[in-house]
C-alpha cells in the first residue's frame, strides 16, 4: 500500500486558521532547507514569509494594507524576538550592577579592617586581611553583620566585629586567646546540644561576649518543639544565671544579640528588665541596624513592663528627631513592622519612612515592600504617591510574588483605596488561585478582606477560598475562627460547608 503524502506544517497552519487563503503561487514556492539565514523552523514555508521576516519591508502608517497570515505571523516573530534580546540586554545589566555592588562592598569592607587593625596596633599582623575569629553574629535573622562606623552621636564606638567590649570611651579590653577559642567554638556551632556542650566545659571562662552569642546560637538553633526541653536543661539554667552579671559588660552588638535571642526563646527572664534598662542607657551608641533589630525584638517581648514602655518610647523619640537614621531597605522595612505591632503609630515616624522607601522603591525587594506596605495600611499612614508606585509595581512583578507577599500587598493597596476592581480580578485572583492550598487561614482572610473593602463579589474565589479553609478548620485556634466569620460576613457570602465545619470545631474543641 502507498502511505499517504506528507502534508506541510505551513499548509496545516493555514487549513486550521480557516479564514486566510493562499494564492496557488505561493503553494508552488518553497523554501529550500540550504537557504541561507533561514532557521529550521521557517523551513518549508512559503518564500514570501521568508523573505517578509529576513527584510520587512517599510510600510506607510496612514495607507490601508492588505492583510495576508504569513506577514502577520512574521512581524509577531520579529517582534518576540526584538523582547527576548531587550530581556537578555537587561538581565546581562543588572548582573553586571551587582556585580559591581558586590565588589565596592567587599573593598569597603577591606578598607574598614585595615583602618581597625590600625586602630588596636595591629601592624603587620598576618591575619589583617581576614575577618577576626571571635566576630560577634549578626543581629538578627537577616541582617548583615555590622560594620565599625565612626558617628557624630559618639566620640568612641564599640568595634561591632566583636573582638573588643568596651567599658568606657577611654578603656579598650581584647580577648585572651582562651576566650577567642571559645568564642569560636560558639560561632561554629550548629545545633542546640552542640552549644549547651561548649558552655558546660567552659562554664570558668564563660565571658560577657560568650553568653550573648551562647544566646544568640540557641535562638537561631532551636526549633519550636525544643523549646519546653531547652529551657528545663541543667547547662541552659547555668547559662542563665550568668546573664545579670554580663549585662554591664556587654557591647551594644552583645546587647542586640542577647535581646534576640532570649525573644527567640520565647522566655520571660527574671534579667530582662535589666537587659532593657541597659540598652536604654547605651541608646546614644546604637547604629542604624542595631535599632532596626532591637525594634523587631522588643515588638515580641511576652510581658510588657515600665521598662518596655521606656524603650519603646526612647527609640521612638530617637527616630522622630532623625537622631537615628534608617537608611536600608531592609531596616525600614523591619522597623516599620515592629512599629506596627507595638501600636507605637506616630505619624512622624511613618511618613518620614514612606518617604525614605518613596524615593529608593527600586531597592526594595518585593517581600520588604510587601511587608512595609502593610504596615502603612495598617498604621493609616496615607501616602497616595507611594502606594500609586507599590500598584505599578504589583502589577509587573505579579508573577514573582510569594504567596504571603501577594495577599499582603491586596490587603495593603485596597486598604489605601489604590485597589480596584479590574486589579482584583484580573490581576490578584488569577494569581491566587495557583496557590490555594498554600495559603494560611489568615492569609485567606486577608484576601476576602481585600475584595470586601473595595465592595468587590467575586463568588467563584469566595467559593474556593472556603473550599481551601475546610481542611484547616480542626486547626483553628479562636483568633482563626473569629478571622474566618468576620472575612465571610464583610464580603457578605455564605459559605454552608465551612460554617458547619466551624460550628463542630467549636462545640468539641474550643
């Protein structure tokens, strides 16, 4: 038997469109698979298309051109192809900005060593063009360990590296090489057991700069199911009871690491009125980080006392006066949160912040902006040129966002009257829906909030957002439940399944 002729992919293109017909000339024509500058996926295809894509010809606006398939599918690829180089142009641009950032960094990082090195008399050394072995940790999860910067605030400032503590502005102390081992050891643990075993064997020689990092290692450490076994250990109990004679001892690095990690720990110490009375008092000392870091811990202290307020206000007062400054994105970004959840809403303060991110919005990434849009909203600090540029940039980077980032930034535009109806539906709810099952419960709420402030019903995403929440239900706390009610009756929908899921949770578990 005969098999049938092979029918081109031109021809079969042209047969599914249907509404193009193609002249008998250009049937008889093809292309021939030598042709020079020809790709193999134009191979086969009529000449006219070929020669339309190698070398468009100069068409005049304002005349009424024919219509013919084969050019409109070129100029479609010639198109694609002029993005796809713009991408590559721009990827290969930023790159090299990076790259460029990277390199300025690590020669002012250089640079601020050696003047350091200088400075403690350390001439020649061997190790002066490596970071010190008994470097203090950074302040907090994410935030870059800190340089030492000469300010106007304070004639003397601690080395933020850790090696030295400071006493006084006059009197310098470096560690014995026993204590750098040590400190070393701490640096380099990786687990919980690993850092109660090195505070045990050298619980004689334990300094004030071993128990803030100590502190600092167990919070990083531990996981959440640890933390009712840690805190009944014998060795953290020992640890422990060193803390209150440490404190005067410690740098302003020491005294942010010691904060976070006690917060970390999730513990009411007997010592940390006293850990907050003393970083009052070494306020004036404490860079742009620092504060950044100390606000996002105090913000989760358990029990709130006087000495709490006192902080509290204190670093308020410094940030509305511009005696402290926070420059990163990063830092204002923690900061405005931390503010948030303290309730500390000065208008002051937030609007001096929105104007920083305002102007350097670029060099936030898309989980700071998410988080410090939110936290405008939620202090009310209204500011229509800034949240005008956050909608710009939600709308281009949609596809980019985490899961949390993208309800918060619903949440924060509506709330600030920048979110419409198109943006909901086109934009927030297409995305959405792709991580359903991912999604918190509060998260979910947050996203029917969204459209219920902007009086959007949207019953097909209300529906599958319930549906999403049904499986959650047994793992409602109160707090959940009352978000969940409260979501569904402001966007004025019913969902019957999750209610009577809700309503059995309540009656056997809460």
């Amino acid at each position: 038997a005969m098999r049938p002729a092979r029918v081109p992919v031109w021809l079969r293109a042209v047969r599914r469109c249907g509404t193009q017909r193609t002249p008998p000339e250009m049937l008889s024509e093809a292309v021939p698979a030598e042709s020079l500058g020809v790709k193999k996926r134009d191979r086969g295809r009529p000449a006219e298309y070929v020669s339309h894509k190698l070398q468009p010809p100069v068409r005049d606006p304002g005349a009424e051109q024919p219509r013919n398939f084969w050019q409109d599918l070129a100029d479609e690829e010639n198109r694609k192809d002029e993005m796809r180089l713009k991408r590559q142009t721009e990827r290969q641009r930023i790159k090299q900005e990076a790259r460029a950032r990277r390199e300025e960094a690590d020669a002012e990082k250089a640079a601020d060593w050696g003047a350091y090195q200088g400075e403690l008399g350390v001439e020649g050394s061997d190790t002066a063009d490596t970071p010190p072995l008994v470097a203090m940790d950074q302040a907090a999860p994410g935030t870059p360990l800190p340089t030492r910067q000469a300010t106007e605030r304070a004639a003397t400032r601690a080395a933020d590296h850790g090696i030295i503590e400071v006493v006084n502005a006059d009197e310098v102390l470096v560690l014995s090489p026993e204590s750098q081992m040590i400190q070393q050891e701490l640096r380099s643990s990786k687990t919980t057991a690993h850092v109660l075993k090195i505070v045990a064997r050298a619980q004689d020689q334990l300094e004030a700069i071993h128990v803030a990092t100590a502190f600092y290692r167990l919070g990083r450490h531990a996981l959440p199911f640890q933390l009712s076994t840690l805190v009944e250990d014998e060795r953290y109990r020992a640890l422990e009871a060193v803390v209150p004679r440490a404190i005067p001892d410690l740098t302003t690095n020491g005294l942010t690491n010691l904060l976070w990690g006690i917060v970390k720990l999730e513990q009411q110490a007997s010592w940390l009125p006293k850990l907050l009375k003393r970083c009052l008092a070494q306020l004036p000392y404490f860079d742009d980080k620092q504060v950044a870091a100390v606000l996002v811990s105090l913000s989760k202290v358990p029990n709130r006392g006087p000495d709490y307020s006192a902080l509290k206000d204190a670093l308020v007062e410094a940030l509305r006066s511009t005696q402290i400054t926070l420059r990163e994105p990063r830092d204002v970004s923690a900061a405005c949160s931390a503010l948030a959840r303290m309730r500390a809403s000065d208008q002051i303060v937030l609007q001096q912040m929105a104007d920083q991110a305002r102007d350097r919005l670029e060099d936030y990434s898309l989980e700071e902006l998410a988080s410090l849009a939110r936290s405008l909203a939620s202090q009310r600090a209204r500011d229509a040129t800034l949240f005008s540029k956050v909608l710009k940039v939600t709308e281009r980077s949609v596809e980019h966002l985490s899961v949390y980032s993208l309800v918060q930034l619903a949440w924060s535009l509506a709330k600030m009257g920048q979110a419409d109806e198109d943006f909901l539906r086109h934009t927030v709810a297409p995305a959405a829906r792709g991580f359903m099952e991912e999604f918190e419960t509060r998260d979910l709420c947050l996203l029917v909030s969204a459209f219920s402030i902007v009086r959007v019903k949207d019953d097909d995403l209300f529906e599958e957002v319930a549906l999403a929440l049904v499986p959650k239900v047994r793992f409602m706390t109160q707090e959940d439940v009352s978000a969940v009610l409260l979501a569904f009756a402001s966007a004025s929908f019913r969902p019957d399944a999750l209610l009577r899921g809700v309503s059995t949770h309540i009656r056997e578990n809460l």
